[in-house]
C-alpha cells in the first residue's frame, strides 16, 4: 500500500502556525513520525498560506532535502506555480503532484509543468460538469485522464485516480459510487494506481475512525493501492497491515509479522 501522509497540511488549524512562524521542530517531527509510522510519501501542502504560498512551500521542502532527504515528496496545491517551483528545487526521489483533474482549464494550466517533469499525479475524478454522480460518469473521466496524461509523457505506473470520496452522510449511494469506480479503473488499468482521501467518507458524522477503517478495507477489496491518510492512526495502520495479508499483497505475512514484533499494531 503506498500511503501518502497528510499530516503537513495548511488547512488543519495545528499545523498552519507552524508553516507561518517556520517552526522547524513541529514540522520537522511531524515528517519523521509519519514516515516511521509508514508513510511512503509525505504530503506539502502550503494552500492556506495565500501570497506566501510558493515561498512557504519552497521552506517546507528544503527542510524535508536536510531531514528525509530519501523519502518522496507529495506536492499538494492547485497552483501551477506552486507545484513548478516545487518540482524545480525538489531533490527528493519520486515525486508527486496533488493534483489535477479533468477540468479544461486547470489541465491546460498543469500539462507543461507535468510534460516538463514528469511527476507521479494524483488525478481527480471531476471535470467541467463538476463531481458525477455515478461511477459510470467517473470511470469516463479517470478514462479520459489517464489517456491524456499518457498523452503528456507519463507512465500508467505514475498515475493514481482519485475517485473523489463524497460523504455518505449528503447520500448513501457515495460509498458504492466510490468502490465501483475504483474496481472499474483498476480493471481496465492494472498498473494505474488508485489514491483517496479516506476520511471524506465520513465528513459529519459521529464515530467518524471506525466508517474511516471500514471505508478502507472495502476499497482495498475492490482494487485500491494507495491512500491518503493518518499514518499516526496506529488501528487504522493495523487494519492496513491485516487487509495486505488477506489479499496476499504481504507474502507469507512477512510485513504482518515485522509489524508485531515492532509492536506497532494495535489489537
């Protein structure tokens, strides 16, 4: 499972401060315990910081390149810009952008920065017409993406669709719609990864971890390799770990069994 963690993010209201008063030790600390907690990718995301986004967004990764200098990096903004500057001075392997979707202009707007670097892209499931309602609709925009960023250079290996996760609680068909789209894009592209925002899920609701957990192993099921989520969630990681070993991702339970003995499993 590649996890993409979430936690260096400017939209959550105890990490903002930090990436406004460039507190090296609260960033610094929340990169290395994701990523010791198993984050594959570590997510920047600076969108909240307006004017000083580009130059916020610039400070957070050369702290990773001094911190984490091999971990990859997910560059997390809307902005063109943003994500150019980023990929310019990146120099930590593998990198990501979050994101792009199907919607003309904002496609047009990354295509050169994407032909130019050729990133791994996280790509939403949501065009000009706004977020379908049926899987249907989506699997004909992850179609439609996938073949244009084919178009632009990138591998099917580089590409992860996000089927755009919508709260069960605004309509109770949003989890099927979800699932079907991921089993859909995962049959007809086998090597095109599959990302999410899990927690969406949920949105509103009270118990909102265990809809989160659930939520997860039925998209594991139907195909998906990828998330973006709380690797410090150690039942959520262990719900994780435990779906790997069921689906014979984690051969002979060899990752299961490290874990154990790391006791970073919660029962």
């Amino acid at each position: 499972m590649i996890i993409i963690g979430e936690k260096l993010n400017s939209t959550l209201k105890a990490v903002r401060p930090a990436m406004a008063d460039k507190d090296e030790a609260t960033i610094v600390k929340l990169a290395k315990t994701q990523y010791e907690a198993g984050a594959s990718y570590i997510d920047l995301n600076a969108a909240m910081m307006g004017e000083n986004e580009i130059e916020t967004l610039e400070w957070l990764t050369n702290l990773m390149h001094k911190v984490l200098p091999d971990v990859p990096l997910a560059f997390d903004s809307p902005d063109e810009n943003a994500i150019k500057k980023a990929l310019e001075i990146n120099k930590n392997p593998n990198p990501m952008v979050n994101s792009v979707t199907a919607e003309k202009e904002r496609f047009d707007a990354m295509a050169p920065v994407l032909k130019e670097f050729k990133p791994a892209i996280v790509a939403l499931c949501m065009d000009d017409t706004g977020m379908p309602e049926t899987a249907d609709d989506r699997f004909k925009i992850a179609d439609r993406l996938i073949n244009d960023l084919v178009k632009l250079g990138l591998k099917h290996s580089d590409i992860y669709i996000d089927p755009m996760i919508r709260p069960i609680g605004t309509g109770s068909h949003y989890g099927n719609v979800a699932i079907e789209t991921i089993r859909g894009v995962k049959q007809k592209f086998p090597e095109v990864h599959v990302t999410a925002g899990l927690s969406n899920i949920s949105f509103g609701l009270p118990g909102r971890k265990v809809i989160n957990q659930v939520f997860m192993v039925s998209c594991m099921n139907a195909g998906m390799d990828s998330a973006i989520l709380d690797p410090l969630d150690k039942k959520l990681m262990t719900l994780l770990y435990a779906c790997e070993a069921i689906l014979g991702v984690d051969d002979y339970c060899v990752n299961w069994l490290t874990k154990y003995r790391e006791d970073a499993l919660e029962f």
